[in-house]
C-alpha cells in the first residue's frame, strides 16, 4: 500500500514538475492505445479480406420480404437439381429471419445498440460454426430433446450466464454452445419451420470463393430460375488485387510498428523523469529492488490509467466513428476483449520496462556517486 501511495505522489509530481510534457504523455498513450485497440480488431477480418475466404464472398443471399411466398419443397428441389461440381458442390443453405431485441428476454442488449439478432437455420442442421464455448453442432440427442438446442452468438450479453434455458419469443430452448458469430442465434431447421413462417432470407453459402466471374452469375441464374421474384444478391467482390492486399497488410504492419514504437518512446520518456528522482531514493537507502518494483508499478498503473481512458473513448464513440473505420461490418468488441487488451498492453508496458531497467540503474548508481 506505501509503494501505490509513492507511486501516486510521484505520478503527481510529474504533472506538476511538467504540465505540458506530461499531457503529452497523456495523449500519446491513449492515442497508441486507440491504435492497438484497432488493430486487434481488425486484424483477422483483415486477413479474410486478403485471403478472401470471409462467409460474405462465398454467399448468394435470396431476399423474401417482398413476395412473402416460402415454400420449404422449393429450396428442397433446387439443392436436388444442384448441377454444380467441385468447388460448387453441395453448398450450405441457411435459413434466416430478422427478430427484434424484445423477443430475446434472456440477452442483455443496453451495451450493443447496433446488434441486430437474427434466427437462422441450416437446412440439414450442419453447421460450421467455431466455438467458444460448449457445442456448436447438434447431434441426436439434442434434436431428439423435449427442449430444443439452441448456439448463441458469444457477443450476446446474457443476463445470467449460468442459465441453461434460453427464450425465443414465447419458446423455450436449451442453451449448449456459444459461437464466434455476431448476428445469428442457431436453432434446428425443424423447429425454425415449426416457429417461423416465413423466414427474410434463403441463403446459399458456398464452401470456396468463386472468381470466375462467368460461374458466378450462372449461379445467380440458377438460383433465380426458383426464385424468379425474388432479389438475389451475390456474393460481395472483395475487389482487392496482390497490390491492394499488400497495402492492406502493410498499413496494419506500420500501425503495429507505430503504436509499439510510440510505447517505447513514452517509456523511455518515462525512465529520463525517473533519473533524478531515483538518484534521491538511493541516497535516502533504498535498494536497487526497490526502486525496480517502483518503477515497474509506476508504468503498470499509467498505462492502466491511459487504457481507462481509452476504452471510454472507443466505447463512447464507437457507433459514430470506429465502427466506419473498420475494415468489415460485424465487428463487435466484448469485454474480454478489452480484458486481453489489457493484458496486452501492460504486459508490452512491462516488457519495454524490463529492457530499460539496466539502463535506468546503471543512470541512478551514475546519479549517486555523483
């Protein structure tokens, strides 16, 4: 407690010792902070952009919210006649309906104002969802339940975690997973046909991209012969060539290298103030380990000072200006994503310490000889 309350006192003798280079300190480590948050991500929906293999470049969506006319034996023969090979073969077909927020009475939605759930199903109940908690496929036993399964998205903020039942609308179900999705709460196709009428969109998601762009509107054909009054959206052209996804990766590389680099130059700004101050403290008797572990609690605490500040920002303004600047449109921060970044900046805060701690008491044995 004497060492935080030290750290404190020193901390505060800095802004007053230097007022201006102190705010940009400030600054400058909520600003690299602001960086590593964007990079963190943006990193993987980057890395699908350049690869090209993200569910929105290998998905026909058929949209039925004008024509309201589903018929289930429809979507049945056109996967019967599916004249597609390879590539093409046996795609998955998704099932969708927009809901609103009230109908999920379980989901705590006050801090994702820009979630918007939605039902799906997959047609033969395969799915390929990655988990991040529990089961995210359904085998037998959970279809043949008196209460069905249901996969929420790992997003969704529950208002009890530690309760297994999960209501849609009037309908419960038996929560058994949560998936790396956004949007979407999976439920078995027959009760998706059972609950829901008519769902807002069919959608065929291929297993490849497809950049033949001849086969690509000769699906759009085909899908639209079963379909004829119905909008089909192809799947988005991420429209970047080997050029353009060197960029992409070297922006995000300069954007690592910038924020790491203005961390080592605040540290460094850091060690220079604490010459003098430590050269005292040797003088007073205060050992070596000593005036390491206050150093070290020193940085850890303003850098989780600036992160506070951080997060405010990137949480308050989100909606109106990050969320624009993201390189995909379902990018959903939770709070263990603040907590790993957390974890990542004080632990590079920690590192960055330990590389200058050589040099910061060689500086203060220097000080106090003199």
């Amino acid at each position: 407690m004497k060492q935080l309350i030290l750290v404190w006192s020193r901390v505060r003798q800095y802004a007053r010792t230097n007022p201006g280079a102190f705010f940009f300190y400030l600054c400058s480590s909520v600003v690299c902070s602001l960086i590593l948050i964007y990079v963190y991500g943006n990193t993987i929906p980057a890395l699908k952009i350049i690869k090209g293999d993200a569910s929105f470049y290998r998905s026909y969506s058929i949209d039925l919210h004008e024509t309201n006319n589903f018929d289930i034996n429809r979507v049945k023969e056109m996967e019967e006649n599916w004249p597609f090979l390879d590539d093409l073969k046996t795609p998955s077909i998704l099932l969708q309906k927009k809901w609103a927020k009230e109908d999920f009475p379980d989901v705590n939605f006050d801090g994702y104002p820009y979630v918007i759930p939605m039902i799906e199903a997959e047609y033969h109940n395969q799915l390929h969802l990655f988990a991040v908690q529990g089961e995210v496929q359904f085998n037998n036993t959970d279809l043949a339940a008196a209460e069905p399964p249901v996969i929420v998205p790992g997003v969704l903020q529950l208002k009890n975690f530690s309760n297994k039942i999960f209501h849609i609308g009037d309908r419960q179900y038996r929560l058994i997973g949560r998936h790396t999705g956004v949007f979407s709460v999976i439920i078995p196709i027959r009760n998706f046909l059972k609950q829901i009428e008519e769902p807002d969109f069919v959608v065929i998601r291929l297993e490849n991209v497809v950049t033949n762009t001849k086969i690509r509107d000769e699906v759009t054909v085909y899908l639209q012969s079963y379909f004829p009054e119905n909008f089909i959206q192809p799947p988005f052209n991420n429209g970047l060539d080997p050029a353009q996804t060197n960029i992409v990766a070297a922006i995000l590389a300069i954007l690592y290298g910038l924020a790491l680099s203005s961390l080592t130059f605040i540290s460094k700004y850091l060690f220079e103030q604490n010459r003098s101050v430590n050269g005292i403290y040797r003088l007073t008797g205060s050992s070596r380990r000593q005036l390491a572990r206050i150093a070290l609690l020193e940085s850890v605490f303003l850098a989780a000072t600036t992160l506070v500040i951080a997060f405010g920002f990137h949480r308050l303004f989100y909606t109106s200006v990050f969320a624009h600047l993201n390189l995909s449109p379902d990018i959903v921060y939770t709070t263990t994503d603040y907590i790993r970044l957390t974890l990542i900046i004080i632990g590079v805060t920690a590192l960055l310490y330990r590389l200058n701690q050589r040099d910061l008491t060689r500086s203060t044995a220097a000080v106090s000889r003199f």
